[in-house]
C-alpha cells in the first residue's frame, strides 16, 4: 500500500482502486486510528505529527493537477531562507478550478498560474518573484516583509524590476507594504535592517540626503566596500552593523573592522550603528549621526568614487 503513497500521503480514491473500501479507509482516520486525513479525500498513512513536506504533498493532492506550491515553502525550496514559515500551506491552481481552502491549507485561484513550474525536490513550486510576493501580501510588519523581499535581491537570485513587475502585474490586496519595501530596495538597501534605517534617516529632516549600497573605490581604483550609507558630500560612511552579519562570530568582527579601517584609509569618517537604534533610542542616534556629520564636514575631502552595488536592468 505504501508503496502507493509518495512521502506516505495518499488520495481516498487510489486506495479504493487498490481494493480498500471507503468506509475503511475512513474508520482507519478517526480519533486514535492507524491514519489521518491532511486534507478531504487526502490520507496520511500515519497517525503522528506531519511534517512539512507531507503537509505539502496533501496540499498538492488536495488542489489537483497542475498546482503548485508559493509562499514561503516555495522560497525554502529555491534556497531562500528568511521570513518565519507560517501554519498554513499556500498553493496556486487555475482560475478555471473550484477548490477551496481547508485547514492548513490555502488555496489560491489565479489567471497568472506560472508556466511551467520549477520542480525542487520532487515538488512544484513557483519562481522566486512570484512566490516571495505571495508571501509578503498575507504579513503587515514592515521589517518582515523587507527580509524577504530583500534576500533575493542581496544574493542575486533576483532583480529588484523583476519584483517590481510581478508586484504591478499581480492583486492588488495587500500591496501596499510590498510596494513601499519594493521603493526602499530601488533606493539601495538590500536587509530588513537597513529599511528600517532608511525608513528612519527619511523621516528626519536634519539629516543629509544620502545613498544606500554603494560600492567604494580609493583614488588608484582599489576597492573599498560596499557603504550600507554614504554621504557623498561630506565623505561619511555609516555601516549598518547588524548583530547576525557584523558581530555573531569572531571573524566577522574582525571583518567588520578591517572594513571600517579600509574606509577611513581613504579619508572617509566612518560611525557604525546597530539598526536596533532606530527604535530603542531613535534621538540619540540621530544625535551621533549629526556629530558624525560635523566631523565628517570638518575633515579634507575624501578622494573616492563611487558605483550602485547591483546594476539596474536595461
């Protein structure tokens, strides 16, 4: 019987076909049976706790043929890896088909069902434009909708137009947040972090207009880095310096001052901050980036060129 099932999940008819009655196939889901149901008419050939990727295969059994999975489980398939998996499972299948959502398991009708699917470990999924707006329409907080909409963007899986274009072409519900996220991605930042910084720099009107991911180049041409924040005008570069990237591990600490060390070599003033700031103490921070800003004016112009980190599409 098992060797029916793919990931021990099964549909109630194969098993009739096999030469099961229903009504047994039932009896063994009830309370306290040998099996469950993950879905109508879908049985897990087992009585524990499903995992997540048997939770998928009924989700796929449960919408029919030509469905694919999006959301955050797709994302995890394509290598992505922020954003918190959420209960429910979320699967795509044509517009044209009348199958709804249960338990765990969201069903989404759509005109746009992308074709063909990409199949990661046996499952079909959604491409990454795709399945990280799904994803982000369903959450509210700012931060969590930039983690995932920015990895993507950060490693290069991904470009910002292509999200933006998905964005434009797909609901409109939900959009909004996306949407502004999209616009702090087109202005450099490529973390969750530094949204929340630039969101918090723009909303000062003390600050200086400054540029987000920027890569650093000294007078011969050498590299420098890429300047989370940089102030064109008085030479002042301002490093997003996350726990998680920056401080985790002894090596990243001491990447992190050499990094700062390479930018004051070129006579850049550099004050690095913990993003965490622009919450806990949002005036003190503002206070040491205006002093960091009448330093930065007071020294000898900083001989240093500078290009956008990821190149825009044609």
């Amino acid at each position: 019987m098992s060797s029916f099932a793919v990931d021990d999940v099964i549909e109630t008819r194969v098993l009739v076909q096999i030469g099961m009655s229903e009504s047994t196939v039932y009896r063994r889901c009830r309370a306290n049976g040998p099996w469950q149901l993950l879905a109508p008419a879908t049985v897990l050939l087992s009585n524990g706790i499903p995992t997540r990727r048997q939770l998928l295969r009924a989700a796929l059994l449960h919408a029919g043929p030509g469905s694919m999975i999006t959301g955050l489980d797709a994302a995890r398939a394509l290598g992505l890896r922020r954003g918190e998996l959420p209960a429910h499972v979320h699967v795509l299948i044509p517009e044209a088909r009348q199958v709804r959502s249960v338990r765990n398991i969201v069903v989404e009708r759509t005109e746009r069902l992308p074709s063909p699917p990409l199949v990661r470990a046996g499952l079909p999924v959604a491409p990454i434009e795709r399945c990280v707006l799904d994803a982000v329409r369903r959450l509210r907080d700012e931060s969590d909708i930039a983690a995932i909409l920015t990895e993507p963007v950060q490693r290069r899986m991904v470009l910002k137009e292509t999200l933006e274009d998905e964005l434009e072409r797909g609901c409109r519900k939900g959009s909004a947040t996306p949407r502004k996220v999209l616009r702090g991605i087109r202005g450099g930042v490529r973390s969750a972090a530094e949204f929340d910084v630039r969101e918090w720099w723009l909303s000062q009107p003390e600050l200086d207009p400054v540029l987000f991911n920027v890569a650093l180049f000294d007078e011969h041409g050498t590299f420098l880095g890429i300047a989370d924040v940089y102030d064109e005008e008085i030479g002042l570069v301002v490093p997003v310096d996350s726990v998680e990237q920056h401080f985790a591990t002894p090596e990243q600490v001491a990447l992190t001052e050499r990094q700062h060390r390479s930018y004051r070599s070129a006579g850049l003033h550099v004050l690095g901050i913990r993003p965490g700031r622009v919450r806990t103490d949002p005036d003190g921070l503002l206070q040491d980036v205006l002093d960091a800003q009448r330093i930065a004016a007071a020294l000898p112009p900083a001989r240093v060129t500078w290009r956008p980190d990821v190149a825009a599409r044609a």
